[in-house]
C-alpha cells in the first residue's frame, strides 16, 4: 500500500476517512486503507460508486476537499474496495492548497461539484443516491450519539 505523505493535499480527507472508518466501518470498507495505491493484477479500472460517495461526504464535510476519481487512476480491487493511483483534489479559492500540484480550484461550492461529477465515470445519478444515503446515514448516527444541546 502506498502512503499519502502528511504534505499531500489528500492527506485531510484520507485522515477524515480513516477516522470515519473506525465508528463506521461497514461505511468505510470499500475505500482502500489509505486510498492511494499502486496497482498490480488484483486492481482493475474502475470506481465505486459508493465509494465515492463517501470519499466525497467524508472529504467536504472534514476537510473541505474532495478526491477527483479520474477514469485510468482510480481502480477497484477484487474486494470492491477503490484506490487511487493519483491523488487530486478539488479545493475552494479559499483553501490553503489552492494552487499546489494536483489540485484543481473551483470558484464556489456549485463548481466543486460540478468537477466532482465531471472527473468521475460513476453515473451522476447513482453517485448522487449514494451520498444521499451516506449523508443521511452519518447525520443519523450523530444525532444518536450527540443529544441536542450537548
């Protein structure tokens, strides 16, 4: 598995990920420990479309950057889980990143997604049913564990 370096641009939403992962672990299992990867025969092209969903809900709501699963540098491996083999971001003008190697500045809110569904070859229906059900699911689970007025 090949590691983010702690500079990366990516660094915040594979963090984001793998602390998602640890209170949600059914969530967060088809997304590679780690994200990036170095393909070999056990990974073929391709994106899961649930995975992404929580790359992206993972990556906004922690970080404020989203992953760009770019068709030929994302891959799934027999598990279903996906890896990236370029890691690429898309930021607000506002972010620190803005302007680093590899990542791409969007204008507003509206535009980040916009190159989100662009950069993906998950159909833009269904990844939107997916991030509905992974938002609903966290915000769910929060208000489990967090009372109102807490």
């Amino acid at each position: 598995m090949a590691s983010v370096a702690m500079t990366s641009p990516l660094a915040p939403v594979v963090a984001a990920v793998e602390g998602l992962r640890r209170r949600h672990p059914a969530l967060t299992c088809v997304v590679f420990p780690g994200l990036v990867i170095t393909p070999t025969a056990q990974w073929s092209n391709g994106t899961n479309p649930q995975a992404a969903a929580v790359l992206l809900v993972a990556g906004w709501t922690r970080a404020r950057r989203v992953p760009l699963l770019i068709p030929g540098e994302t891959f799934v491996n027999r598990a279903g889980q996906l890896g990236v083999r370029t890691a690429r971001v898309a930021v607000l003008a506002d972010d620190p990143a803005a302007g680093t190697p590899g990542v791409v500045v969007a204008e507003d809110r509206d535009e980040l997604l916009a190159l989100v569904a662009r950069h993906t070859d998950a159909p833009g229906a269904e990844l939107a049913r997916h991030v509905r059900h992974v938002t609903a699911l966290l915000e769910s689970q929060s208000r489990a564990t967090c009372p109102v007025g807490v």
